[in-house]
C-alpha cells in the first residue's frame, strides 16, 4: 500500500485561466464564446 506525505492547504484559492473570443458590437453589445471545447488551460 503507497503512503503520500503530502502537506494539506486548507483554504488553498487559485485562478483558471481560460481561453475566450470576444466581439464588442457598435451598439454596446459584447459577445464572449469559448475558443473551442478545450478552453481551459
């Protein structure tokens, strides 16, 4: 059986960066889509 030592971080917070396309129309309006189906890097 494996034994992990590993320290654990309560409260631990991280960001995901992801991939999006954007287009800002003349009329205010902003359009945001995901590149593809793997957005997240």
């Amino acid at each position: 059986m494996d034994t992990f030592s590993y320290c654990v971080q309560i409260g631990a917070t991280g960001t995901v960066p992801v991939k999006v396309n954007s287009a800002q129309f003349d009329d205010g309006y902003k359009q945001v889509s995901g590149v593809g189906i793997n957005s997240v890097a």
